[in-house]
C-alpha cells in the first residue's frame, strides 16, 4: 500500500467510553430503523458509535463486516472489511475480548502501549490481518479487501506468515503471497471465497480516532484506512 497521510489530533489515552449496554446486532437496528439515514449512513457515523456502540467496540466491528463497510486507505484505495468466522464468532461471544480503540494522538502502532516489533496480536488492541487484491465484487468498487483474523484461526496467519512477519518493514521487501500459495500453505479454499487470482500481504493493525472522531484501521508500517461514511460524500455532492 501507499502511505497515507495521518490527520493530527489532541493527546490523550485509548478511547474506551463508558458502557451503555450492548448494542443489537445490525439487522434488529435496520429493521427498527425508519430512515435511510439509519439503514444507510448512521453506523458509519462516529455520532452512532459513541451512542449505540459506547463500551462494545467488538460489536461494532462485527456490524462493520457484516455492512461490508469500506475504509479509504490513502486517499482512493477502497478495502472493505472482512472479519473471518473465528474472530467473528470471538467478538460476538460470551467473553469478547474488550476491543480497544485508540484516541487521535496515537498515530502509529508503534506509540501504543506494550509495543514491539513481533508478531504478537490479541483481537483486542493488535490484530492479526491481510491486504487482499483482485477480490471480485468487493465493496467499494476497487476489488480491494482488508481481512482481520483471530489469533487462533484456521483462516488466519499461516505458519511461514507468522515466522517471517516483518511487517514494520517496506511493502517491495516484504513477502507477498497468492491465493494458491495460502492454500498450500494451510488455509483452505482462499481462492473459492476471494477470487482466482487474489494474492495478499499480510500485516498487524490497531484502531484509533482522528481529529473528526471518525474510525482509522492502521497498518503496522504506517499504511491507514479512514472508515467511509456515506453521508460525508451526499453532503459534498450537495445531494442533501
């Protein structure tokens, strides 16, 4: 990926607000919704996250996924979110780990408390995840597709990812696998659920806010997405 250019915010400590309860799973909040401003545009909206999401940021990105929300890596770069079963399956769980969101002075992964160059990741505040490309139909239109796994996930990072993470490094010095060499290397039938001819790179990330209280997925080398919300491009096409 290209480095995108990271927004400046106010110093603090990680984001994590009060608890208000959980939030219903995003297909109760559709059908209960009466305007296409909640079916369309409020999940995207850092407004409804602190509202319906405060203190279940785990349920949140499961709604993401399942929206198949896209995040604006670089300035045009369009990856929709993709969570595997298992870390699915974690995050909507009984003991879902306390998913942590980071305020906007925490820039880069490497300001995050506990930091290290590893491979290490906990599906709270470090997350194990790829870059996937020519994925057919994938949201956002660029055949782009950001997936997160869990740490213990057959889906997931494979052994030879894992041993040879250096995912702080320069993309070209990096090891980009395709579909058929993930397949070989244990996760079954990549190319059936992203397409023939996807191949990936496999990175660490974390989430913080920017100076808009908006949501950013960052890479460990710098490389960030900003979570696209739809009523910022009707608003500045004028279209409301």
């Amino acid at each position: 990926m290209l480095r995108a250019i990271a927004l400046l915010g106010a110093a603090g400590r990680a984001f994590q607000a009060p608890a208000l309860g959980v939030a219903a799973p995003l297909s109760q909040r559709a059908a209960a919704a009466t305007s296409a401003e909640m079916t369309d545009v409020a999940l995207e909206n850092p407004t409804c996250r602190d509202r319906d999401y405060a203190g279940n940021a785990a349920r949140y990105l499961v709604d993401l996924h399942e929206k198949k929300a896209v995040f604006d890596f670089c300035g045009g770069m369009m990856f929709q979110l993709v969570l595997t079963d298992a870390l699915v399956d974690k995050l909507k769980g009984p003991d879902a780990p306390n998913v942590v969101i980071h305020d906007a002075s925490t820039r880069r992964m490497a300001q995050v408390p506990g930091y290290d160059k590893s491979n290490f990741a906990d599906d709270a505040t470090f997350f194990h995840g790829r870059e996937v490309r020519k994925v057919p139909n994938a949201a956002g239109g660029m055949n782009f597709v950001l997936q997160l796994s869990a740490v213990e996930d057959k889906d997931g990072w494979v052994a030879g990812e894992r041993d040879g993470y250096d995912g702080w490094g320069h993309d070209s010095s990096r090891v980009w696998r395709d579909g058929k060499r993930l397949e070989d290397e244990g996760v079954a039938g990549f190319r059936e659920r992203y397409g023939p001819n996807s191949f990936t790179l496999n990175h660490r990330f974390y989430l913080h806010l920017d100076n808009t209280n908006q949501l950013w997925l960052s890479a460990e080398d710098g490389c960030e997405g900003r979570l696209v919300d739809p009523g910022e491009k009707k608003k500045l096409f004028g279209l409301f």
